[in-house]
C-alpha cells in the first residue's frame, strides 16, 4: 500500500510540475503571438528605440519607458541591496535573541503590506519630502526610494537563510586562523553564501522591474526621456496598466509589445544570474 501511496504522488507532483511549465509556455505563447506582430508593423527600431508615445497619432517608441524602468530599478538596487544585505548579516551573526525576536517579525511583516499601501506612504511621506529638500516631487528619486523599501523583506529574508545555511566550521576556521569575527563574516560566511544572497537580489530586482502600483502613485507618469532622478518618469508596466483599460487595435497590441519586452528583461535577468551561478560553482 504504501508502494502504490508512493506512486501517486510521483504522479501528482509530476502533474504539478507539468502545470506549472505549461502555465509558462502559454504566456509566452500569448505575449509573442499578440506582440511581435505589432512590433513588426511599428518596425522594431522605431518601437524599441522611439522617444515619443502618441497612440492617437499611432506613434508607439517606449525606448523612454524601457530608460524609465531601468533607471528606477537601479535606484531600488543601490538603496535596497545594501540595506537588505547589511540588514540580513546583523540578524544572523550579530543580533541578540531579544532584539531578533522584534526584527525578523518586522521585516517579515514588510512582505505583507499591499503595493497600494506602499504607495500611499510615497505619496504622503516620500514625495513631499523631496520636493521640500530637493525641488523635486513624483519622480525617479520617489520611485526608487519606494521600491529600495518594498524588495528589503526579499534580500533580507533569502540572504539571512542562505548565511545561515553555511556550516559553522567555515566561521571556526577562519577564526583559529586569527582572524577577527568582523573579518570572518565578511571574508568566509559571506563568500560561501554568495549564490543564495545573489538569489535574492535576483528576485528583489524581479519584483523592482515588475511593481505597478507603488511606482505609478510617485513616480509621475511622464512618457517621456528623464534628464534627471528628479524628474518624472513612465515605466513599461505603469504604461500597460495605465492605458490597457480604453486600448484597441494596434494600441492594444503595442501594449502587449511592451509586455513582450518586459518579459525579455526578466528572461535576460534570471539568465545572468544562472551564468554568475555557475561561474561561482567552478571556481
């Protein structure tokens, strides 16, 4: 009997699995069958590269809200990655049992507020408090502040996990060859646990590239080439959610070609991180 239990959920999570790759492959389906041929109706260069967004003109260059998305997600990179990374180290190595137990319940509370939470604190806090200091508003700044907060649980979470998981014989070590505590952290634990802590950034930066709601309430939504952080700015997904609702024809399909690309972007991510990956694994 408990052969034949065995079998069946060999079955059910090779059912899971292949759900799972199908649910992929019929989204790439639908995004590249509905969006390359807008492409190439528009011409890829003028879709890619174009700087100007009229759909009422049946102009469609989204090259400002592919700069606007990687800016703003940059942003979230140099504020996010360091705290979340430093953040993560003190829970593991450094934070005492009392503290630890007020901390991790934060940070992981942080996961669980809203995107639309978020961007009512950028609205009411984090915008007002740039154009009061710098003379700016809803603009890349904003944006990148906001989301620097939203991918700390993220980091914190995988890079604290991947920390831990190093066996304490790698801290030991390093320490019975003189070295300090400080030094062994940063130059044994953490080397080791380079391809979880990479991990995490990897999702941080996914979920970056792909906020919607967060990044529309500060960023400004201005279609148009930044000249400065302070400036506003449109990215690839505030474009689809803004205009999808009244879209048709070859608007609607330029759309779903934003989509195309955004998913592209994801794709060269996720490939990037697998080449660091295994680069990390042979040396």
């Amino acid at each position: 009997m408990a052969k034949y239990k065995e079998k069946i959920m060999e079955v059910v999570f090779l059912v899971a699995a292949c759900v799972s790759i199908l649910a992929v492959a019929l989204i790439c389906v639908f995004l590249f069958a509905n969006g390359v041929p807008a492409m190439k109706e528009i011409g890829f260069a003028d879709f890619l590269l174009g700087r100007e967004w009229r759909p009422g003109n049946d102009i469609y260059g989204i090259f400002p809200m592919i700069i606007g998305s990687i800016y703003v997600t940059a942003g979230a990179i140099v504020i996010g990655v360091p705290i979340g990374l430093l953040t993560a180290v003190f829970l593991a190595r450094y934070c005492p049992a009392g503290i630890y137990k007020v901390v991790k319940p934060g940070v992981e509370l942080l996961a669980g507020i809203p995107s639309v939470v978020y961007g009512f604190f950028g609205m009411v806090v984090i915008v007002p408090f740039i154009r009061s200091n710098f003379g700016g508003g809803n603009s890349i700044l904003a944006a990148s502040i906001l989301l620097g907060m939203m991918i700390l649980p993220t980091i914190i979470s995988q890079s604290e996990a991947s920390i831990r998981a190093v066996p304490e014989s790698y801290y030991e070590g390093s320490l019975a060859l003189g070295a300090t505590h400080e030094r062994s952290v940063f130059c044994a634990v953490l080397p080791a646990a380079k391809s979880g802590i990479l991990a995490g950034i990897i999702l941080g930066v996914g979920r970056a590239i792909g906020e919607t709601m967060a990044v529309i309430m500060v960023a400004g939504n201005q279609a148009r080439m930044p000249g400065s952080i302070l400036e506003g700015v449109r990215t690839m997904t505030a474009n689809i959610v803004i205009e999808m609702g009244y879209a048709e024809g070859l608007h609607r399909e330029a759309l779903i070609a934003t989509g195309v690309v955004l998913f592209v972007f994801i794709l060269i991510i996720n490939l990037a991180f697998s080449i660091v990956k295994m680069r990390g694994e042979r040396n």
